[in-house]
C-alpha cells in the first residue's frame, strides 16, 4: 500500500553481554539498513556481521526502489529482460497473497501513487487533482501483473512496483532464517521497528514497546508486549505526513482502493503473529488503509492476527483496541 515508514515498535534493549561458563556470549549488532537502523541481539560465539551485511546487500540489490540497478527498479524501468532471483519470488508470492485476502488493501503496484504523493523515490506532483488521481489509480492493481519462469510481465508499462510496505519485515525474516540455519534459536532482529523474535534471553521471553501515538513530537510508551517465538509489526500515520496548499494533511499510507491519502481516527496498527514479520508488515499497512472497523471485521475472520490498534474516539480520547 505504499511505502510504509516504520514507526515504532520501539524495542527495550535492555539486554546486558555477558559471558557466562557453558553458554554462548549475547552478541548485539546495530548500524544502518533500508533508510533506517537495525538492531539484533542473538545468543552464539561466532560474530555474524559479514554474513548479515552480505544479505542485506541482497535484499536491496533485488528489491530496493532506490537504487536504479535493482531488478524491481529494472523492471519498473521497462526492462523485459530481468530474470528474479528467489528473494523476489518469495516477496511477490507474499504480496500476492495478501493483496487477495484483504481485498486489495495491500497491493504493490501502487508505486506512482507513493511517488506523487512525495514518499517514495520518483516524482513528487504537488496537491494532487481528483483526476490525476484518477488517471493514476489506472495503473493500479496487482491483478494486472504476473510473474512466470522468473520474469515478470505487467499489463502496462506505467505499472510501478514499490514493496517498501513489507521490505523491512521483509530484511527482519531474512537475518531470522539465516540464524536458525546456523543452528542460533534465541535471537530478537528489529530493522525499522519490525521484529521478529525466537526464543528467550536467559530464560525469559523477548520484550518490545509499542509507542504512544504522541502528535506532538514527544515519544512515550503506551504497551510493553512479550513476543513467544512471534513477529510484529507497527505501523501509523501520525507523524509520517505533509500538508497541502489547503492545509489538510496527506498522510503517508496511501488506500489503494482510491488513491487516497486522507488521515483518519486509526492512529497506530500493530500486528503480530506466529509467522514471518514480512506478513505482519503488510497487514499493518493494510489494516491502516482499511481503517477501525473494517479492520475489526477483517480480524473476526483471520484469528491468528493479535492486533493492537490506537485511535481516537470522537471526544478526541486515545483508545486502545486488542483482540
């Protein structure tokens, strides 16, 4: 659904390296990622740094939309002749899935939208018209693309593909994998404020802070979360956001099922779950498009999704809604 910002799972890295007789030293690694900053803290006597720079350099050279040379950029170029490597099929596998389920809440092909609005790598169009929305919303939909012997193929050229919603969920699963094949199973990786925790640290479940959806710059938290062996992703509105010409702000989650970019009373999506952090990332992109009770409803029929939304009631009062 456009580039989703992340926003802020902000973790409680209060963890303290130690080295004790018979057990693996707590390795804690930390630098910049994707436009943002990682954060990962994992249970093993081997220093992993190499390797995880190795793979995020493949994560962007395949599905980076600001670098040129990336094949999702080649192919938003034109180029016929891109084959796709696995990390790409996977992630488009993903997306499509979840395009389907929420009923093309979240949907990739969205990119000239995020680019006009001024949030993603293109051109930025300044107080968009109704009709150049319009005339956007055309090349919209992730129905209109297919992805056969490794090539994509889109109905129109004007087609731009921008997975930033979940790329960072995305990064989280792949760091995740990479140490449960090197046998490390207590480990917490949070690249943007997406997480994706298995495990215990020494004993006791691996614990994250939700923020309070403050619009006035201050940080503060609103929920401490104990994640068993589970994904979790944040998303909102709240900061993230420009203003028009007329004064009215355009927030950064685009609805794709209009072209809109409108702010409403659902301030801050967190979701997780069992599963990959790639999966909860979109769902929190999406549930933020959907708005509260379309959301609500969605959560009636998709159980596994534990949820935490924030919004504002008519008094203008900050609830907290869980399921």
């Amino acid at each position: 659904m456009m580039r989703k910002i992340s926003f802020f799972v902000a973790l409680l890295w209060l963890f303290i390296a130690c080295k004790e007789e018979g057990k693996s030293t707590e390795i804690k690694l930390e630098g910049p990622v994707f436009g943002t900053a990682y954060h990962i803290t994992y249970q093993s006597d081997i220093n992993y740094q190499e390797s995880i720079d190795s793979l995020f350099y493949l994560v962007n050279t395949s599905l980076s939309t600001y670098i040129p040379t990336s094949d999702i950029s080649k192919i938003n170029q034109g180029d016929t002749t891109v084959v796709v490597d696995d990390m790409f099929v996977e992630v488009f596998e993903k997306a499509k899935k979840i395009y389907k389920e929420t009923d093309g809440y979240f949907d990739p092909t969205i990119g000239r939208l995020i680019d006009a609005y001024g949030f993603g790598s293109g051109e930025e169009k300044k107080d968009l018209t109704s009709e150049e929305i319009s005339a956007l919303m055309e090349n919209v939909g992730f129905d209109k693309v297919t992805l056969k012997d490794r090539k994509v193929y889109r109905e129109s050229e004007d087609i731009e593909f921008n997975v930033n919603a979940f790329a960072k969920g995305y990064g989280v699963d792949v760091i995740g994998r990479f140490f449960e094949s090197k046998n490390i199973h207590d480990y917490i990786v949070e690249i943007g404020g997406e997480v994706r925790a298995r495990g215990t640290k020494h004993g006791k479940l691996w614990k994250v802070a939700i923020e309070k959806p403050n619009t006035d710059g201050t940080r503060s938290i609103q929920k401490i979360i104990e994640l068993d062996n589970e994904s979790m992703a944040t998303s909102g509105n709240y900061r993230k956001y420009k203003v028009n010409s007329e004064g009215k702000k355009i927030v950064h989650t685009i609805n794709a099922k209009t072209g809109l970019a409108k702010e409403s009373n659902l301030l801050s999506v967190s979701v997780r779950l069992k599963g990959d952090c790639a999966d909860v990332d979109a769902y929190a992109t999406a549930f933020l498009a959907m708005g509260l009770e379309q959301t609500k409803v969605f959560l009636e029929e998709h159980p596994a999704l534990k949820v935490i939304l924030l919004y504002q009631n008519d008094a203008g009062e900050l609830i907290e809604f869980t399921n």
